[in-house]
C-alpha cells in the first residue's frame, strides 16, 4: 500500500481493510472508472484489485462456475465452459476492442450497471448470483435484484463484489447472443438479447430469455419463457414469440441511437432471430 491513496493489495482480506476504513473506489480493468471521470487521475482512495490472484481466476465446481472479480473478458473466452455459456462469449468479443477486452472484467461490467451493458443480459439468463464481500461477512444475491437502476446496485459501503456464481441448474442448453448497433463493433447496443434453451425429449424443457437496452435495467422474459416449455424444439418455435409476450416487460428509451418504438421492435426481432438460431442446434 502507498500513502497516496492508491492501494494495490495481494490478499482479499487486505483489500477487504481497506474498503472497512473508509470510501474507496474499487478499480480492475478501469475501462469504464476512467472514462467516467472528467480528471486526469482518479480522486480520493482507490483500490487496485488485480493483485488477488484468488479474485483472477474462473471456477469450476460442483455446485456451479465462479467468475472471479478480476477476471477479465479475455479470461472468459478462453475459459473451458459448457455450450451455456456461448451467448456470454458471444458478447465478449463485442465489448470494445481486443485491448479492451484484455482489461475489462466481467464483474466491472455488472457493477458499472449500464442500461446497455452486454454482459448483463447473458448473466441474467444463466440466473447468475452476485457474490458480495465485506470485512465482517458475505452475501449473495440475484442478479436481477442486485442492479437496481441506471448506475445504480445493491452494494453498500465498505462491500466489493468478490464474484458471479453461476449455479449448475443453468448451464444446461444451448445458448445465443444477439446485439443490435450502429456498426458491428465497438458500438453501444440499441437492443440485445440473450437466449438458453433446454431441450428434453424433443420439447423445450428450460427456456431463458433477457433483453438489454430496452429498460432501466435489463430484464428476463418471464411469460416468453413459461410459453415456451414444452413446445417442440423445431424451426418453428420462434413463432410463439409474439410480440405481446414481448413487449409488455420492456420500457424502451428515446435517445440519439434509437427512439423506444423502434428499440422494441427491434428487441423482439432479435428474440425470434436468436430462436431461430438455436433451435437447429437444440434438436
């Protein structure tokens, strides 16, 4: 540690000591952290993270995968994990450039809790939990409770998210991520989903399905989802996705990419192209 307010600790409990002794801003990748501020240096007691090896690595366990803290995009693709997991590679070689994705992490990209964040949709899907750790315990929460607005989440002082646990019911399935911009790369989504489908039998026996950029927060398609259980897996599914299944779970925003109307066509669009995609490797 330095006197000058930058702290890069070796050990999760010095980190944790740190976070306990006063505000701190919390940095890994730091490709959202500096654009975000209009100085040339970042202000006040700032915690480097990248030298917790523990928080670098990418778990597998019985009782699921455990994306540490510090692990970055980069990590995640090269990451031996099931077919579940192809939509969340699939967005990670669209978050930035090959240099961003080197330093970005995926836990930075939860906590900035941007409407538009690519990662979210795909965590949504896999009913990610977010792990939470202070100097006196943890906790553990959903996802989809722990982003609460725009730049906004759950975590209280002297906390730092330690990981994202993804819990072995969800990694079953194949899975597609579909993003809608601008220009294909290095662009901020106008709409984008994620899509899992489980298929037993023939028929759809789990179905996951959320949208990013379309609300405040991204959100599962809960009534799609239900619809979908125990239709056939065949080209056809993708028809049971109308719009009034859809549409409803969305609150679309105008802005200078795309005004709500147009996002939320696009959204269901893209939900019907991503079943369509899937269900050839479904069956």
């Amino acid at each position: 540690m330095q006197a000058n307010g930058y702290h890069r600790p070796e050990t999760l409990d010095e980190a944790l000591r740190v976070l306990a002794g006063g505000s701190a801003t919390i940095a890994a990748g730091c490709t959202d952290l500096f654009a975000a501020t209009q100085r040339r240096d970042l202000v006040g007691s700032v915690v480097d993270i990248t030298g917790v090896p523990e928080l670098r690595r990418i778990e597998v366990r019985d009782a699921g995968i455990r994306i540490g803290a510090a692990a970055t995009w980069s990590d995640l693709v090269r990451a031996d994990l099931p077919p579940a997991f192809d939509m969340l590679r699939q967005a990670a070689v669209e978050v930035g450039s090959v240099q961003i994705q080197n330093a970005a992490t995926v836990v930075g990209n939860v906590c900035n809790a941007s409407p538009a964040a690519d990662g979210v949709p795909c965590l949504l899907a896999l009913d990610t939990e977010v792990e939470i750790t202070s100097a006196t315990g943890g906790r553990r929460m959903p996802l989809g409770q722990f982003v609460t607005g725009v730049r906004q989440t759950d975590l209280q002082p002297g906390e730092m998210v330690t990981a994202l646990w993804v819990p072995a019911s969800a990694m079953s399935g194949a899975s597609r991520f579909l993003k809608l911009g601008a220009r294909r790369y290095l662009v901020i989504s106008i709409a984008m989903v994620a899509a899992r489908l489980t298929v037993e039998d023939g028929r759809i026996a789990q179905a996951a399905i959320a949208v990013g950029a379309c609300s405040v927060v991204a959100v599962r398609l809960a009534q799609l989802e239900s619809a979908l259980v125990g239709l056939p897996a065949d080209a056809a599914l993708w028809r049971a996705a109308q719009d009034d299944l859809v549409l409803p779970a969305l609150s679309p925003i105008d802005d200078i990419r795309a005004d709500g109307p147009y996002r939320a066509h696009a959204a269901a669009e893209l939900v019907r192209r991503a079943l369509r995609d899937l269900t050839g490797e479904a069956r």
